[in-house]
C-alpha cells in the first residue's frame, strides 16, 4: 500500500489543492449575502471526501476495472434509463436522483465509463490501425445508446461531452485518415444541415420545443446562432457575464466587490457560472492564473500518458483529459460568447458534489494507471 502511495503524482495534488482555494474562495463571493450562504462549507467537506476517493481509487488495480467494462456498462445505462422516469427535474432537465438534499447526476458517471470502455475496445488493437467493423463501429454503438439517453432527459452539455471524449481518444487511436477525412465530412455537413434546418424552420421548431416544455433548448441555440433575432431574457446570462468578466479589467473589481453578482444578474454565479465571478473580481490577472493551473493539471496527465507502458491506460488518461479541455474550453467560452450557453460546470472549482466527486474519481484513476504500472506482464 505504501509503495502505491509513494507513487502518488504529487504534482496533481497541489494543483487540486490551488483549484479547492479558488472554488472556495469563488462559491463564498458568489453566494455571500443570498440564500445559498454557506455552500463553501459543503463545496470543502465535497473536497475531502474527493480526496478520500481520489486516495482509495489509486490503491485499486485500474487493469481490474478494464476487464469489467462491460458491467460498468450495463450499470450505466441502467441508471440512465431509471433517472428518465424517476428522477428529479432540475433546470428543465429529468437528469437526477434526489435523496433528501442530496442528489447524483448519473450522466456524470457514464462519462468515466464510456472512457474505460473506449479504452479497452481501443487497446485490443495494441497500437495497430483502428479498423472500421471491429473498432470503430463497435466504438460508435457503444457511445450511442448513452448519448441518446442524455439528449432526451434533455442534457445537451453532458452530450456533447460524450461526443468529445469519442472523438478525443480516436484521435490518438491511429485511426486511419480516411476515416478520419470521411467521418470530418459528416460532422461538418451535419452542422450545417443542422444550422440550415434551423433557420429554414426556425417558427416550427420553436413551437413544437414550446409544447414539449423544452423552449429552453431553442432559446439556447438561437441566441448563440441568431443573437440579433433573440429575446432580451435568452441573452440576459451571455450580455450580463461578458459585461461581468469585462469591468473586472486587468486586476478586477475586488473581492466580494463584484456588481453584477451581487446584483442578481448573472443566474448559477457560484455554479456554472463561477468563472464570471473569478473575471469581475480578480480580473484578467486572476483568470490567467486559473487557467495556468489547468494548464499544468493537463501537462502532468499527458506527462502520465506518455509514461504509461500499457496502451489502454494512456487511452483512459488521453480520455479523461479530453473531457476537461472541452469543459474548460466550453464553460468559459460560452461567458465570453464565443460558445453555446450549456450546463457545462467549471471542473474542480463549480459548486456541485456529484461533478466534484466525479471528478476526483477520475483523478484518482489517473493515480492507479501512474502507480500501477509495471513493465512485465499486463492483465488483458
């Protein structure tokens, strides 16, 4: 057990441990003064629980968990299927378990399983080319069945991240290039027909998203598409933030200073929203140490991957550090407009104890491949 600790990526830690001051310090300025007074405690209790997970995780051979992805699997969609008719609805979408004032987002779960699953479908090839029947429609189907779940709860973020993770690990699958060149084709003529479809049938769609009670959805893409044609309340968060994040300047507003969270105008300022909060307050200098800090968690993970002697574990950490660059990217970009608002969190500084658990799961994961890895037989 020592020996496995010892081979803890020290690194990691002490970023996670710069990230847990910032989350804290963010979550009390954005929720000071308003009902949610107080979520830095729990946002701090959530952390040491993450490191207690993150610590037992490691201490778990990560090649066991590759041999049963297959009831990971199951486990998962199971649980996807169950939150679809019994869970709760929060922010118009049917995504999660309530136990008391606790919850569970099951689709935050899944992601950690299509990673392994993808992984292990990947590695059996060793490292030759990907083929299209054996790896790459198995790969697609897998995905599927999740990624349909998610969008009808309807959670387009978590979604879309499903997607990011597939094409994330088959980039460094060896796939080959006509495949990559053909499967670049379809993504980009299904944006388009989809951007096309959307203005031709702008009214008709509206109306219909309207009557299932998913209008949201709508307002969410049109303003992005169309923001000269979208409601003053559709671009209330996008105005708001960017105008937040702007007035905080080179070293910001101060803390617990910042006008527009107080004021109520930015909606999940101490969630989704907290990278609007770091902007106002601390300014560009703040934002640019946050986003230093993911910078180097990233580097240290393709450091792991790069140090691993079995395929399969770089696919798992390739995987997972394709979920974070997309969720940074994507959650700050749509606060400054340049990406969709979606309900993508801020990883490891958002309020949230299902994602911060999550999380560092998937952290510790990383830890079990760094110190796990012997040179002589692998497990299949």
């Amino acid at each position: 057990m020592l020996n496995k600790l010892k081979k803890l990526d020290w690194g990691i830690l002490v970023i996670l441990v710069f990230l847990m001051a910032v989350s804290i310090v963010a979550i009390h300025s954005a929720t000071d003064a308003t009902k949610y007074a107080g979520s830095e405690v729990k946002q701090l209790i959530f952390y040491g629980m993450g490191f207690f997970v993150a610590i037992a995780v490691t201490l778990f051979d990560y090649r066991i968990v590759l041999k049963s992805w297959h009831a990971l699997y199951g486990i998962g969609v199971l649980l996807l299927i169950l939150v679809y008719f019994f869970g709760a609805i929060i922010n118009g979408a049917r995504g999660w378990f309530r136990i008391g004032e606790l919850s569970f987002q099951p689709a935050e779960l899944v992601k950690i399983i299509l990673i392994i699953g993808i992984a292990y479908i990947m590695g059996r090839r060793q490292g030759d080319r990907l083929t299209f029947s054996q790896d790459l429609l198995p790969i697609f189907a897998f995905s599927f069945l999740p990624f349909m779940l998610v969008m009808i709860q309807p959670d387009l973020g978590n979604a879309i991240i499903y997607l990011v993770i597939v094409l994330g690990m088959l980039w460094i699958g060896n796939v080959k290039y006509t495949h990559v060149l053909i499967g670049l084709g379809l993504v980009i003529g299904c944006l388009v027909l989809f951007v096309t479809l959307f203005n031709m049938f702008n009214q008709e769609i509206y109306d219909y998203l309207y009557d299932q009670k998913k209008d949201h959805w709508y307002e969410r893409i049109n303003t992005f598409l169309n923001p000269e044609e979208a409601t003053a309340d559709a671009l209330h968060q996008s105005e708001n933030a960017q105008i937040a994040i702007g007035s905080g300047g080179l070293n910001g507003d101060g803390y617990l200073q910042g006008d527009m969270k107080n004021g109520g105008f930015i909606p999940y300022a101490y969630s989704d929203s907290i990278f609007v909060v770091i902007g106002e307050e601390f300014g560009f200098q703040g934002s640019a140490v946050l986003l230093l800090l993911y910078f180097l968690l990233i580097y240290r993970m393709i450091v792991i991957a790069f140090q691993c002697y079995d395929l399969r574990a770089s696919f798992i950490v390739i995987g997972i550090v394709s979920m974070y660059v997309f969720q940074v990217f994507q959650n700050i970009g749509m606060m400054i407009g340049i990406m969709p608002i979606t309900g993508i969190t801020l990883p490891f500084v958002s309020y949230g104890g299902t994602s911060l658990l999550l999380n560092m799961l998937s952290i510790g994961l990383i830890f079990s491949i760094k110190a796990h890895q012997e040179k002589y037989e692998l497990a299949d």
